[in-house]
C-alpha cells in the first residue's frame, strides 16, 4: 500500500511538471514571435518613413561614391531619429555635426554635401544639396539652417532629381525660415580707432568761449606707452559658433530652451546674444551664471538683459586679453574730435570701440571698486584726458586724497586750484570753499539780468565784454525803502569781466573722509551734487567701499552716473549700480558703467603706469614753471567764507557764532575732562578753523595748557 501511494504521487508530479513545461514553452514561443514580429514590423515602418521622407539628391550627382554617402548619411539620420524621442522632436530643432575627416573618407571630389537635418512633427527632413568640385566640406555651423534660398534650388531642380516620394513643399514647416537662422558674428572694426590729424599737433588753440590768443601746449602724445606687440584675440567664425554651441546645449542641460543669435568678440570679452524661447523667464537665465562660467570653463561670467534688445548677453572672458593703452585711446578720433566740454576716457567697450564721455553732461561721477580692480588707475586715465585737452584756463582742479600717495603726483601742475589735499581736516575747509564759490558763481549770473543759465552762456557774455574792451561792468541793485520818501533804495555793484573755469573736484577715497568729518562732508557733498552743475563746479568721488552709509540716497540720487569696477559681493554691486553684475568682473580696469538712463555698459578701461604720469606732469611744470594758486582757499583767517557756508549749510547761526559757542566748549571740557581741536570739532559739529580759535582762545585765558611733544594739553579747569 504506501508502494503503491508513493507511485502515484510520483506519477501525478510528472504530470504536472509536463504540463508546466509546456505551457512556459508555448508561452515563450509566442512572446519570442511578437517580439520578432513587432521589431520587424517597426524596422519596415521606419525604412517606409524614411523612402518617404523627401530626400532629394541632383541627379547629376548620382554615382557609386554618392550613393554611399546619400546611404551613410540616411543611416545616420536613422540613427539621430531614433535616440529622440517625439514628445522632444516637436519642440526642439536639431543639428548633427560630421567631421570633415569622416565625410572625406566617402566623398572624393564629387560629393561634397550639406547636411541639414529638421526634427518635425511627423517626418523628418534632410537636404543633400550638391557644392562646388574640389571644395572642402565646412562644418554644419558655417551652413544656412533651412534657408529659402535652399528650398527653391530643391523646387528649381525638381525635373533634374531622381523620382523620390514626398514632397518638400508638403513636409517643411513654412516657420523655419524665420525661426531658425545663422548666428551671426560681427567682426570687429579695424577702423574703429583712427588716429585723429589733431593728435599730432604740437598746440592746440582754445575750445568754446575762449580767446583765441590763450593757446595750449598739451602733452605730447610720445610720453604715453605704447605696446612693442598687440597680442589680438581673435578667434575664428568656425570656433566662436560652436562655442555658441556649446553654450546653448548647457543652457538646454538646464532647461532654459533659446538661440544664440549674435556673437561680438571684445578684447577682453565676447558677448553672446541668447534669445530665450517663449515662456523662459530671463530671471531664470541670469542665475545660471556660476553654472555657465563652469561649464565653459571660464573664470566667471556676466549674464544680464540688453536694453532695448530681446535678448540676454551673456559675456565670457577671452583665453587670452588685450591690453588697452591709453595712447590708442588719446591719439583717436573719438576723443580729438569729439566736442566734449570734459571729456573723460573711459576705455573700450566689447567691441573695441573707444568709449569717451563728456563730465559736463553727466554732471557727477561716482566709482567703487575694491583694492587692486583698478579704480585709482581708472582716475589716472580720466585726469590725463583732461590734462591732454584742456588748457589751465578751461578746467581747474581740486584733488582730495586722504590716503595721501594716490593723487599726490599730481602736485605742481598749473591745473590745480590748490596743493593736493590729503588732510581730512582740510579737505572740509576745500569742500566748504568749492560751495562758497558755487553761491559766488550763481549771485554773478543772477547780477547780470540777461537770462544766462549757465556757465557756457556767462563765459559767451563775458568774450562779447572783453572784445569792447570792458573790464568791469556795474549793476544796480536795490536794498530796500527809504522810510521817509517811501522811494526804492539802490546800490550799485561791479563785477570784473574775466571767464570762470570748470571746476573738478576729484575725490579718491570718499568712505575715509565721510567717516573722519561726519556731517560736514555730507552736506557740502549733498549741496554741491544738487547746485553745482550750472555753476560749472563737477564731482568725481571714488570709493573701496560703497555701503549705504558712505553713499546716502540722497548723494545717490545726484549721482546718476556711476561706475563700479570688480568689487566682492553682489550686495556692494547692487549698492552701486542697483543691480548684481559688478562681482562678476575681472578686474584691472574691467568695468561696469551706469549712465543717467540706466543703461549698463561694459568698458575695459586703459593701462596706465606711473611713469606716464610723471612724463606728463614733469612737462607741465617744465612748461609753465613755478605757479601760484589763483585761489587761495585756505587764506581765511578770520574764518569769513567758513563761517557764510556753515550758516547757509544751517551748523552755526553766523560770522560771529564762536562767541556764542564758546561757553558751550569750556563746558565741555570742564565735563570730559578732555580737550583737542577735533573733539571740539565734533562735539559742537563746527569746522576746523572755529575749533581751533576756540581752543586757542581757552588756552589764552589759562583754562588749558599748550600741546605737548605728543599733543595733549592740561586742563585748569575746576572739576
């Protein structure tokens, strides 16, 4: 009996692993055969796609070596269809690139073709079109992308071409004409610095509303540097479009869908001009920036919106940079010709244009840019193209420079009102004296009654004066009612008939003198920024440090023209130029410039070394000799112009105002048992002169002692 049962089980087991058998070999079979089947059915479909596909091929053309290119290139594209899926190709158009070494093999001397590949909706189209004998193939991006020039010579040749289906009027998409183009390179202009004939000139004669008896002798041009070799970088059409290519695949890497449409290859930079596709924020480009410089191994990269353009530049630094010099710059027609007032060199821009801007149209300027971004070598520039085009009659100057070494060099030329200012103290009293003559300058327009606007029209006036040989002309005035008569009082004023110069304050660190004279500084800037530019008294302040305390709104306001060289955080770009971009810079000399719009530019500013400032400024002083200042700014003995400008500014209540401020000091003294000029300076936030009368004044009646070896003075004072 269990014989018998384990046969049975054994028996039944057999049966059922038979019939398993079967079923996984029917089941296999038939998946085996769909298979086949399917994949054989999807290889004839596609064959079927492609024969009908409209493939044109000049029948003048045809022999062996072209039919195993036309089937090499077939392969190809069946190749290209089947990596991309549908859901892509009806969005995106793309390009197949074939090295040269690869179509030679193929083609000898006959077959020479373009290849141009369109992934559309349904189908897909390729044009085999036929180019000259014996002629190199070129790369896909030196090709016209489905343009209708192509389209036409298909329709033309027609009646010549083998008998293939399709047609391609039928299958091209009408759209691609002006959805796909070429990018375009621009080349650069070898004109675009032509050496003006004035350049050359030993003299030059006065500008606008000067005599002509007063000429100039600016220096010559042969004490600027000039380059033993220009090293150019200048890369080929063929290599800057498939960096253009490049750059587009990275941005399609992060979804951001477009075209490169322009390329300007700069000195310095090359611009690609990306037009995103519909729907594609340019906020979303724009933080790309440090993926961009990655990707294409660059050392940063600038990605911001063009004005007026619909696209978005994205600047890449060149492999190898020019260096711009300034002779190039003041030897060009830009500047010599130019009929700036107060032409200021700036540099070059992407294109290689020269960039020369007029101060007096401005009115201010205001630079930042960290240590060593060439900001000071970018003051250099701008006080040289001063110095090469205006006479000491047209343009006088007043530089400030607290950090005593950077603007120093300049002492000595006949431009300068007064030695460089490098004591932050004095620099107060400069500031309060450039606003005293501001007011002076204004009380003369108004005395003259004849409608005069600004400085240009004053000196006009006063050329007409001096060719009738007036030297002094008289004004009356009225003062007031005489209480008896009750008639109107007058008083007659005169005024010398002579030309008020522009007036350029330079200042080369604004930071250290806010924060050493406080209050002061901030109103005479603020004063002068908002009056001066009638009165032709203009302001350059340069600083390392453009936070909001050192550039108030109200000094922002009135600086509408800035300039931020690299500085080290997107906070200190937008506080400079009200958007980020500044970080990104290169520095030594690369630049951002804002004008009064809001257009950004970018400029490469010239090298300029310290030998070509002592070249210039040695002829300057050999030329003209020992000068002395026509302005006497800190001949004030008594305090009078310190004591007008406070009151106008609103510190102190008048000429005699120390007097009343007086006990006020000795109180304070008596309290902090402390004395010095600049703390009594800033306790009573008066200026320098006023402080120093009222410690001498202490120390006259016996309250304190004198200044020792070290300065510090002992107090008498009764605690």
């Amino acid at each position: 009996m269990p014989l018998d049962k384990v046969t049975f089980f054994e028996y039944a087991k057999f049966v059922v692993g038979f019939l398993l058998l079967i079923v996984c070999f029917y089941t296999f079979g038939f998946t085996l055969r769909e298979v086949v089947g399917r994949l054989t059915q999807r290889q004839v479909k596609r064959e079927s796609n492609i024969q009908k596909g409209p493939y044109q091929i000049p029948a003048n053309t045809i022999d062996q070596e072209t039919e195993a290119t036309s089937r090499g290139v077939l392969n190809k594209l069946d190749n290209f269809l089947r990596r991309n899926d549908k859901e892509e190709s009806k969005s995106q158009d793309f390009y197949e690139y074939y090295e040269q070494e690869e179509i030679e093999e193929k083609v000898k001397s006959k077959g020479a073709f373009s290849k141009i590949f369109k992934a559309g909706i349904s189908q897909s189209v390729a044009w085999l079109t036929k180019e000259e004998e014996n002629v190199r193939p070129r790369k896909l991006t030196q090709i016209s992308f489905a343009k209708r020039q192509v389209h036409s010579e298909h329709q033309q040749q027609s009646s010549a071409t083998l008998p293939l289906l399709g047609d391609v009027s039928q299958d091209v998409p009408q759209e691609i004409d002006d959805e796909d183009q070429d990018i375009i390179v621009v080349p650069r202009d070898p004109r675009q610095l032509k050496v003006s004939s004035r350049a050359t000139q030993e003299t030059l004669q006065s500008l606008d509303n000067f005599p002509d008896q007063n000429t100039y002798n600016p220096p010559s041009l042969s004490f600027l540097s000039e380059p033993d070799e220009i090293i150019k970088n200048e890369r080929s059409q063929g290599e800057l479009e498939a960096r253009g290519e490049k750059l587009k695949r990275i941005l399609a890497d992060f979804s951001v869908q477009g075209r490169i449409e322009k390329i300007l290859q700069g000195p310095v930079v090359t611009l690609y001009k990306f037009r995103p596709a519909p729907g594609v924020k340019t906020s979303r480009v724009i933080q790309l920036a440090d993926d961009v410089a990655c990707s294409m191994s660059a050392l940063s990269a600038r990605i911001s919106t063009i004005p007026g353009e619909p696209y978005v530049g994205i600047e890449l630094p060149n492999e190898i940079r020019e260096t711009v010099y300034l002779k190039e710059l003041a030897s060009s027609t830009a500047f010599w010709n130019s009929r700036h007032k107060l032409p200021l060199i700036f540099g070059k821009d992407i294109s290689g244009m020269a960039v020369v801007v007029d101060l007096v149209s401005m009115p201010h300027l205001l630079i930042a840019g960290t240590t060593g971004s060439g900001k000071s070598v970018g003051l250099n520039s701008m006080i040289l193209s001063m110095l090469y085009k205006l006479s000491p009659d047209q343009c006088k100057l007043l530089m400030i420079d607290p950090k005593m070494i950077e603007l120093s060099g300049y002492d000595g030329i006949p431009h300068l009102i007064s030695p460089v200012v490098t004591d932050p103290k004095k620099a107060v009293v400069a500031l309060k004296w450039v606003t005293y003559e501001m007011n002076k300058r204004y009380e003369k327009m108004q005395s003259m009654r004849l409608n005069i606007k600004n400085i240009q029209s004053y000196n006009s006036h006063m050329l007409e004066l001096m060719e009738k040989g007036e030297k002094v002309y008289s004004i009356k005035i009225q003062t007031g009612y005489n209480k008896e008569t009750g008639r109107a009082e007058f008083t007659t004023k005169e005024f010398e008939v002579e030309y008020l110069p522009y007036i350029v304050v330079i200042i080369d660190e604004l930071a250290d003198l806010v924060q050493t004279a406080g209050k002061e500084i901030d109103e005479c800037l603020q004063q002068l920024s908002q009056k001066a530019r009638a009165s032709g008294i203009h302001l350059i302040a340069a600083t390392q440090r453009p936070s909001v305390d050192v550039m108030g709104g109200i000094i922002k306001s009135n600086f509408p023209n800035r300039v931020s060289f690299q500085v080290s955080s997107k906070i200190d770009s937008r506080t400079i130029l009200n958007t980020q971009g500044a970080e990104q810079l290169l520095g030594k000399g690369d630049m951002l410039f804002m004008s009064g719009g809001g257009k950004i530019q970018r400029v490469h500013g010239p090298l300029v070394t310290d030998e070509e400032v002592e070249k210039v400024v040695g002829y300057l002083k050999k030329t003209y000799g020992s000068i002395e200042h026509q302005y006497q700014i800190f001949d004030d003995p008594e305090g009078t112009i310190e004591a007008e400008v406070d009151q106008a500014l609103g510190f102190v209540g008048g000429k005699n105002s120390e007097d009343s401020l007086y006990p006020q000091a000795v109180e304070i003294v008596k309290r902090d048992r402390r004395v010095s000029i600049s703390y009594i300076q800033r306790k009573l936030g008066i200026g320098y002169n006023k402080a120093a009368k009222i410690v001498e004044r202490m120390e006259d009646e016996d309250l304190i002692g004198k200044a020792n070896h070290v300065g510090k003075r002992e107090i008498f004072i009764p605690e």
